[in-house]
C-alpha cells in the first residue's frame, strides 16, 4: 500500500517554549499552505499543531476544490494519520467511479493504493474503454456525409439562385437561413449585403451568379467551396 505514516507527534517536537509562537501565527498568514507545513517542520513547530493547521486546510480543499484536492494534500504532507488519508483517498475513488472520470480514479489510485494494485487497474481499464469508446464515436460521426448542396446551373442569375435556396429550404428546413449564415461567416459584409438586396428585384434575373462573384474576386470553385452550392452542368431554364 503506498500511503505512508506520517510524522508522529513525538517527532521533531520540541517543547512548546522552544519555538517563537508569534513568527508561527505570521506563518500561517501566508497563502501557500505547502510553504508553510514546510517551513513550520524547519523551525521546529510542534507536529501537532502543524497537523492542525494541515487538517483545516485540507478541509478547505475538500470543500472548495473536492475530495481528491484534499486526500493530495494530505497525502504530500503527510497530513493526518494513515487510515485518515485511506478513507478520504477511498470515497474519493469511488465517487469519481461512479461519475466516470476515471482520470481522476486512476490519480487517487496510484497515490492511495500503488499502480499495482486492483483499484488502479480497475480505473485504467475503465478509462481504455471510455477512450476507445470516445474514438468510435468520433469516427462515425466523422464518417458522416456532408449537408446536401444548392444545386444551380453555372450560368444560372442571382434570381436562379435565389428561388433554388428557397425551394432547399422547403425541402430541409435548412434552406435561406443556412445559406446566408454560410454567406456571412464567408465573405465580408459588403459582398454579402450587395448579394442579398438584389433578392426579388429585377436586377437579379439580368445578374449571373458566376460573374457577380467574379467581380468580386472570386472564382466558380470558391463559390462552391464557400457556400453550399454546387454547380451542374445543365443550363437554367430561360425566363419566358
């Protein structure tokens, strides 16, 4: 078992009037509790009351930042007695068991209880599942067809589109609003606003997409890379 016995009161104690008792009540003004059990044990404060102190800090710990803030602590500076640390260091391995956050099992385990022994084995099992599970996952969804594009003729006018977009969204709930989401995180406001107020003009039946985003510096293939277009072969049908 790895946790270790801490430091007996009898050890390194001297007698109550052979430490300075106001430098000691300075000390523990100081914000880094492992500084201070640290320099507490150099200047021969009395193990018990540097046990006291550890144990209202570990306390603290616990409250604020969980179990297995405190059973660290306490297990680095040798806080409390051994069964003390056990127990923490136990209902802290089974709650994040329980919560699956194995990481944190196999981290309490290690110190508690050694990499060898069934609750580390145990968490890292777990812990491989849960990874391989993850990785699955994520390679279906990765596998997951791309969204259905806008499909428009190369010569097709901005109203072309316009009427192609809508007739998307009638069919996939997806339609105007994704494509202009896609229009704006694409390009920058004034191509998209110069797109988007020719809608139902007159203009727009006169204006081939292809040429209104050549304009603008952009090919066929960025259109059909940036927004979710993709363009046939097919001619659109004449306006009569």
């Amino acid at each position: 078992m790895s946790i270790e016995h801490g430091r007996g009161s009898a050890e390194n104690e001297r007698e109550m009037g052979e430490y300075d008792h106001g430098a000691w009540e300075r000390l523990k003004r100081e914000k880094k509790p492992v500084f201070v059990i640290d320099e507490a044990r150099k200047t021969g404060v009395p193990e018990d009351l540097i046990q006291q102190f550890g144990r209202e800090v570990a306390e603290i710990k616990e409250r604020e930042d969980g179990l297995d803030a405190a059973f660290h602590f306490m297990h680095y500076m040798k806080i409390g007695e051994p069964s003390e640390r056990l127990a923490l260091a136990q209902k802290a391995y089974k709650g994040y068991m329980e919560a699956d956050d194995y990481g944190y099992a196999m981290a309490i385990a290690q110190d508690a209880f050694g990499k060898e022994s069934e609750e580390w084995k145990k968490a890292n099992a777990a812990n491989d599942a849960a990874w391989k599970k993850s990785a699955k996952r994520e390679k279906v969804e990765d596998e997951e067809p791309a969204d259905e594009p806008i499909i428009i003729s190369k010569n097709a006018t901005v109203a072309d589109l316009f009427e192609a977009v809508d007739a998307f969204e009638e069919k996939t709930e997806l339609g105007a609003l994704h494509f202009e989401d896609e229009l704006h995180d694409n390009f920058n406001v004034k191509v998209a606003r110069m797109l988007l107020d020719m809608r139902d003009t007159t203009k727009a039946s006169k204006v081939s997409v292809v040429k209104f985003f050549n304009k603008q510096g952009y090919s066929a293939d960025d259109v059909q890379t940036l927004l979710p277009i993709k363009f046939s072969r097919a001619q659109s049908k004449k306006k009569k």
